[in-house]
C-alpha cells in the first residue's frame, strides 16, 4: 500500500468523521467567533480594528486550530485507532500526510469563514489585486499549519496533561506562520505598511515552512507515535 | 541606581546557581544513599 | 520465522499480515460498521465484496451495518474489530482476551464466529483466563503463568496449531 | 563540596570554577574600568554574553547527544541523559540571559523589553526547550521519553532557523545594541573572555553532576518496576 494512497484514504476518514460528528461547525467555528468578537471589545477603535484585523484573524485561527488538533487525535486515540493502525503496518508518512491534510482543509474552512466576519465585524475592505495574495497565503499557511499541528498533536496524545502541552510546545513553533500570514494579508488588504511584492516573499517563508516540516515531520511521526521500544 | 541593577544581576545569577547546586546536591544524596554502588558506576 | 517471515529482517513486512486485537477495538466511533471495515479494508485495496463478505461472517450484515459503532454493544464492536481484521486479510490472528467485558450471549456468538473462522482456515492465538471456553474451541492448549510456559495441556507436541 | 556524584574530575572542574568565578567577580564588578558610553552598565554583560553563548552551547550539545541517540549504532540512555542535562543546564543559562538582558536594557535604554529580532529569538528558544523539558516529563518507560524527546530536540533545530529568519525580517537589529559592543578596551575584553571560560567551566561541571543525578533516577525508577516484577512473579508461582 503506498504512502499516498494511505494518505488519501486517511484524509477522507478524518474528514468523513469531521462531517458526520461537525465538531467544526457546532464547537470550532462559535469558538472562533466569539473570539474575533471579544477582540472587538477589547479593542474598541474601529480604525485600529481595520489595521489590525489580519492579525486578528489569524490569531483566532491558531486558538481554534489547538481545538481542532486535539479532537483529530482524541478520534484516534478513543478506541487504540492509531496504534492499531500501526501495529497492523500502516506506514507513518501515510498517516501523517493524511491527518495533515485533512487539518489543513479544516483550516482553510475555518479561515474563509473568520474572513467574512472579519469584512462584516472589522469592516475591512480590500481590492481585486490582493485576492491571489490573500489565497496563495492562506493555503500555504494552513499546509504548514496541518503539518505542524499532526506531528506535535501525535506526541501528545494519550499523555497525561495533553491539554496543556499541546499549546507549550505548538503555539512557539507556529510562531513564524502568525507572523508571515499576517504580514501576507496585510499586505493583500493593502493595511499597514507593507507592499503587495513584501507581502509574497512573506508566502516564500510559509512555503519554505512547510516544506521543512513537511520533510521532517514525516520523518519524525512515526518515532513519535509509536510506542513500541 | 545603575550600581543597583549590576549588583542585582550579579546576586540573581549565581545566588541562583548556588541555590540550585544546593538542591541538586541533596536530591543526589539522598538518592545515592538508596541505591547500590554498581548503580552509580562514577563510583 | 512467522508466515515464511524472517522476524528478525522484516518487522515490519509481517505486522500486515498478522491482527492483533487486544482490549480496545481500533475503531472509529463515529463512522458506521460498514464504514470501519471499508477502511481497514482499503489499507490492503481489498475490494468491496470482501468488505461485504467480512461484515456478513460476523453477523453484522443488513440494517445493523449502517449503525455507528458508538452505539454498539461490547459483543457487537468485538465482531466488528474481527470483521476489520478479515477485511484486512490478516492471515495470522493474536486475540487477547477476546471474551473480557462480553456478557453470556456475546461469549456464545464469538465462539460460533470464531470456529467459523478456524474452520475456514485463519490461525489463531487466544490468550484466555476462561479455560473452558478457550478449551472448547482450541486444538492445543499450552498454560502461561508468571511469564513462563508451565505445561502441555492438549494437543500434539508438533504439528499443526 | 564533594557529594554523591563527585568524582575526581568533577573536583577538579568544580575548583577550577569557583577560582574562575572570584576572579570573573573582581574583573566583572572592580577591576574593570567603566564603559565610556554607558559606564557601569558594561559589567551587566560580562554575565549576559557568556550566559548567551552558553545556552546557545547547551542546546547544540543537546541536538548532538539526541542525533547520537537516535543513530542504531550510538544509542544508549548516556546519550538521552546527556541531552536531559544539557537542555536543562541550557534553559538555565538562557534564563540568566533574559534576566541579564532586560537588566541591562533597563540601565542603557531604560526599557526592560525590546522587540528587536535577538532578543525575541532568545525568548523563543527558552519557551521551546521549556517545551522540551516538559516533553521528558511524560511517562512510558526510559527508551520511550529518550526517543520522543530526541526527536522533539532535533524539530527544535529544524525550528530555529525558520524563527530567526522570520523575527530578523519582522523587527531588524536595534542599532544601539551593535554600538555597544564595538569598543570594548582591552581590560573589559579580558572580562568578558574570562567570563566565557568560567561560564564553560561551570556548564561542563553542572553537566557532569546532572546527568549522574538522571543515571540515578533512572536506576531508581528501574529498581522499582524490578520489585514489581518479582513480586507478581511470586505471586503467579504460589
């Protein structure tokens, strides 16, 4: 069974789990929401809102991309799903592309949405131009994303604490994506003082991004995941 | 005020090595002493 | 050497041929009967009338196969672990316990499931404390205590398992 | 000062230190004349620069040791213990770094943070090895904490780069900070390279005491599943 096809199937299982349980739409998206709106209070000037919006959004979208982690892996590890795919010889690439992906496509769900409400919340305007910015970025950002959130969601689960580790060690390695994603959308929305040309060799970083942790991420998930010595 | 903070920085850095050394130091003795000489090959 | 595999060299070739089940199923709770065994099925590109075959010898075929596994009882996620491991042609099976947490007419229906499985030619290895029902079904019974085998209980020194 | 763990190495490592540490003191707080620019607030970095290249040390040996663990032909739990014990002597460091670096921009610049991109890196890498720290903390038995923390050790170089990079292009290096160490005389030079030696000195010293206290605690925890063992062993016999 090659790698590819266990990453294809994989990714379906964990979306079809996704559509039939929809803890994305009932739990993830309100969480999210309500995050942009408190921003909004705490912020308060609606000129510094339209500034700051992209940094807003992403934000909300890494909070709610921990949520979205664990419940990949609580799916996995609930029943021994994992191990027992690895004890029956599922190979780790397979399975480490196939959650990633399918985290990634959860994200981008998650980031189209948090932008509408940001144009509604934040009322943020943008041109025509920064639309292929915008998406180009996104999607480089959810993939690094994906991979990143796999391969740390694998060591953590069934540790004990994991609600707490999983941020520690996450949220610092992500670092470089809030802040490339956020210049990139900036720069798309025309906001602050970044050009749309400064705004791609920020995608450059997120690319160059997942491409490291998608070489070593594969390499890694499956010493960490196995428990076997 | 500025003598201050170097004074500081000095008693922060190694008073907090020396209190660490201290702990250390204990946790080891009191393991050593419940532990056979073969584990503790440095011995 | 296990299934004409050097264990040694290639560890990881025979884990896809040998199913091991222990306490917990490795099922996704969500996803329906069908949908599990489909799964573990694809990991091997078996094709759908195994999958179908599967569910069918263990009894789960019909209106039951649409029901998601969460809603199952211990007896019926049992079999359809099993199902998963017939779907994935694991030719070697290493049960542990299969029986705990089962109550009397799960025990009977994995029995029956079981010999039909040994009767169509998969091997088996059942760690059991329940020395009658194991006994019923196994053709050679070896005793394990402390970690060390103690006696012979039945069954040929050699010969096939 | 002679515990346990001591042996005649460590002895010697150990006096050689403490004699280094006087002298670092009477160079770093009197001998030492004051900067021209910023007068007393020079002697601050004596200790922020070595504790800096320390902890930077620490973590390349904690990469090393987890790589050594890693490779079929070197593994062995030394390896793992070194790895533990350089990271948490790392953190120390790189916290007495942070610590002295606000120190000391409160007294150059009055402002005890500043978002430029050394700083941010150093408190990345804190926050990361922090990480690491609690990685070794889960349970499962010693093969398994050596092999998920090395591989957590080796992603924590991957990340490095990637960090820099982004907080070097987000907030370039202040100026000031670079003015500074331009022209250090040759007396506050001798400080700062003293002050190195010591810090090595120190780190191997707190190193070697370390990993045998890990060695320790792994036999312990090893003497405890024994008994276990044994004891149901006994029991299955009766």
């Amino acid at each position: 069974m090659t790698s590819f096809a266990v990453t294809k199937l994989v990714a379906a299982k964990d979306l079809r789990i996704e559509l039939r349980s929809r803890v994305l739409i009932n739990q993830v998206l309100p969480f999210a929401a309500i995050t942009m709106v408190l921003f909004a209070f705490a912020l308060d000037q609606d000129d510094l809102l339209v500034r700051v919006a992209p940094g807003l959004v992403w934000l909300a979208t890494l909070f709610s991309m921990l949520v979205v982690v664990q419940r990949s892996f609580a799916v996995e590890a609930g029943d021994g799903a994992l191990d027992a795919l690895r004890v029956a010889g599922v190979p780790a690439q397979g399975i480490y592309f196939g959650k990633a992906a399918a985290l990634a496509v959860q994200l981008l769900v998650l980031e189209t949405l948090l932008f509408a409400a940001a144009f509604v919340l934040y009322s943020s305007r943008f041109d025509g131009a920064g639309v292929f910015l915008l998406i180009t970025s996104a999607l480089a950002a959810s993939c690094g994303l994906g991979l990143v959130g796999t391969l740390y969601g694998g060591l953590t689960t069934g540790t004990k604490g994991r609600e707490s580790l999983l941020p520690l060690l996450l949220l610092p390695v992500v670092a470089p994506v809030l802040i490339g994603a956020t210049r990139a959308t900036e720069a798309a929305l025309g906001v602050g003082r970044i050009s749309m040309q400064e705004g791609w060799a920020w995608v450059a970083l997120l690319v160059t991004y997942a491409l490291l942790f998608g070489i070593g991420g594969s390499i890694g998930f499956g010493p960490l995941v196995d428990d076997t010595a | 005020m500025k003598t201050g903070f170097v004074i500081l920085s000095y008693v922060a850095t190694f008073g907090g090595i020396a209190i660490l050394v201290a702990v250390m130091m204990r946790r080891a003795r009191s393991m050593s002493a419940r532990l056979p000489p073969e584990d503790q090959p440095w011995t | 050497m296990v299934l004409g595999l050097d264990l040694v060299e290639q560890r990881e070739a025979v884990r896809s041929r040998v199913g091991l089940l222990g306490h917990s199923n490795g099922l996704y709770t969500d996803l329906t009967i069908t949908e599990n065994v489909a799964f573990w099925g694809a990991t091997v590109g078996a094709s759908a009338e195994e999958v179908s075959a599967a569910v069918e010898r263990m009894g789960l075929a019909g209106r039951l196969s649409d029901v998601p596994v969460r809603k199952l009882s211990a007896g019926q996620r049992r079999r359809t672990a099993l199902a998963c491991l017939i779907a994935r042609r694991a030719e070697l099976w290493l049960l542990d316990e299969p029986h705990a947490g089962l109550d009397a007419a799960g025990r009977d229906e994995l029995d029956t499931v079981l010999r039909a499985a040994t009767a169509a030619g998969a091997m088996m290895i059942v760690a059991s404390h329940e020395m009658e029902r194991a006994g019923a079904l196994a053709t050679r019974m070896v005793e394990v205590a402390g970690g060390q085998i103690r006696g012979q209980i039945r069954g040929q020194e050699s010969g096939t398992p | 000062m002679s515990g346990p763990t001591s042996t005649r190495a460590t002895r010697a490592i150990g006096i050689a230190t403490i004699v280094g540490l006087i002298w670092f003191v009477a160079f770093g707080l009197f001998l030492s004349p004051d900067d021209a620019v910023q007068r007393k607030g020079v002697r601050i970095l004596y200790i922020h620069v070595p504790s800096a290249w320390l902890a930077y040390l620490a973590f390349i040996v904690t990469a090393v040791s987890s790589a050594a663990y890693l490779w079929k032909r070197t593994r062995s739990l030394t390896w793992d213990r070194l790895a533990g014990a350089s990271a948490e002597v790392g953190v120390l460091f790189m916290g007495i770094t942070l610590l002295t670096g606000s120190l000391w921009g409160r007294v150059s610049w009055g402002v005890y943070w500043v978002w430029d991109s050394r700083v941010t890196t150093t408190a990345f890498l804190f926050v990361t090895y922090l990480g690491y720290l609690a990685v070794r903390g889960l349970g499962g038995s010693h093969e398994q904490r050596a092999r998920r923390s090395a591989v957590v050790a080796l992603l924590a170089v991957l990340e490095i780069p990637l960090v820099h990079f982004s907080v070097e292009w987000w907030r370039p290096l202040h100026q000031q900070e670079s003015i500074a160490k331009g022209k250090l005389q040759n007396l506050m030079l001798f400080s700062l390279f003293v002050g190195v030696i010591v810090f090595t000195l120190l780190y191997v010293w707190l190193v070697m005491h370390r990993q045998r206290v890990l060695a320790m605690q792994d036999a312990l925890d090893d003497r405890g599943l024994e008994f276990a063992i044994a004891e149901r062993r006994q029991e299955a016999s009766l």
